[in-house]
C-alpha cells in the first residue's frame, strides 16, 4: 500500500468530495483517465495525487486500485472586498488537504 497527500490545495472541499467518491475503489488507470476529461478543478488536482500514489509505491497503474481517496478540510484564507458606502464583506477561500491511498490488486496468486 502507498499514499500520496496534498496539502493547502485551492480547492474547496465540498467540491472536491464529489470527485474523491466517484473514484474511490476504482482501478486507478481507469481513474485518471476518467478524471482526465471531467471539466473540474478538482478532478485534475485529484489526478495528479492519484499518479504521485501510485509513483510512490514503485507501481504500474493498471495493478493498483484506489482503496481511499480522502479530502479534509484545511485552513482558510479570508479577504475582504469593498461594498457599497464605505463597507467591505467578507471573501473566505477555502483550502483543502487531500488523500489517497492505493493498494495492489490480488492477481488470484497465493504465495
């Protein structure tokens, strides 16, 4: 098993959930090449987490499935932008950290 986290990404985690479930338990060649062509923010930031997971654990993509993909909320940036008579609102930008974890594919070989 292998892991790859990123931290502080600029992606709010809410959005960035509804990729991690949707490739959570797939094959990650699959994942990638599925989330290569999803027009999301977080779909390509989740894919390159994927490949640095799969990098880590000395892996070909087509032997590994994802068995976690993981995003946690991070720290966030608050700004401020000018209203109306003399006011400013609040602007909060959201980070996140995200997670994932890879585990080799039983091939059917008992040792």
């Amino acid at each position: 098993m292998s892991r790859a986290l990123l931290k502080f990404s600029r992606v709010s985690p809410t959005k960035a959930r509804l990729i991690a479930k949707q490739v959570q338990g797939m094959n990650a060649e699959l994942a990638m090449a599925s989330l290569e062509f999803t027009p999301n923010k977080a779909a390509k930031i989740i894919s390159k987490v994927i490949a640095s997971a799969v990098a880590n654990g000395d892996y070909e993509p087509q032997e590994v499935t994802i068995t976690s993909c993981r995003v946690d909320k991070a720290a966030v940036m608050k700004r401020w932008r000018p209203r109306a008579r003399g006011t400013a609102t609040r602007v909060i930008k959201p980070t996140s950290h995200i997670l994932v974890e890879v585990n080799e594919v039983n091939s059917g070989k008992e040792a």
